[in-house]
C-alpha cells in the first residue's frame, strides 16, 4: 500500500468578476488502472491536498478531469512514502 497525494490549486469560476466555488471530478491512473476517482466542490485559491491509500507501483502516474474549462485550474498527483 501506498499513499497518493493529490493538489488541487485555483478550484473556482470567474463569473461577472466575482469568483465563484464549482465542483471537479478528477482520476489519477497508472498503467491503464484507475488508483482514485473523486469530485470535490468548493473554492480553493490556495493549493489543497488530499491523501488516498491505494495499492500501486513505482511507474508514472497521470491526472485526467472533467473541468477543462477552467484554465487556470492546476491537480497533481504523486506517490509519496
């Protein structure tokens, strides 16, 4: 077992100059499997972090998510011991 720490910075929508919360759904894969799925919904400017146990390997590791709209948006994903 291992532990996935997940960032997520800038969570939130501009809408008439008033920002605003809004909801992501994320994954973090590693070959082809899927460690994590998750949504989370808020506003976070300033980084967030998450930590997840999952059973995984020392190969890399991507995030996709469903919020390509926000371009500011930034998640990453490492293993961490």
């Amino acid at each position: 077992m291992k532990k996935l720490k997940v960032t997520i910075a800038h969570l939130e929508e501009h809408r008439d100059g008033i920002v605003h919360g809004t909801k992501i759904t994320f994954q973090v894969i590693q070959n082809e499997k899927v460690l994590v799925r998750d949504s989370l919904s808020g506003k976070a400017s300033q980084p967030f972090t998450k930590t997840y146990d999952v059973t995984a390997s020392d190969a890399d590791i991507f995030v996709t998510h469903d919020r390509h709209d926000l371009k500011w948006l930034t998640i990453t994903a490492e293993l961490i011991e």
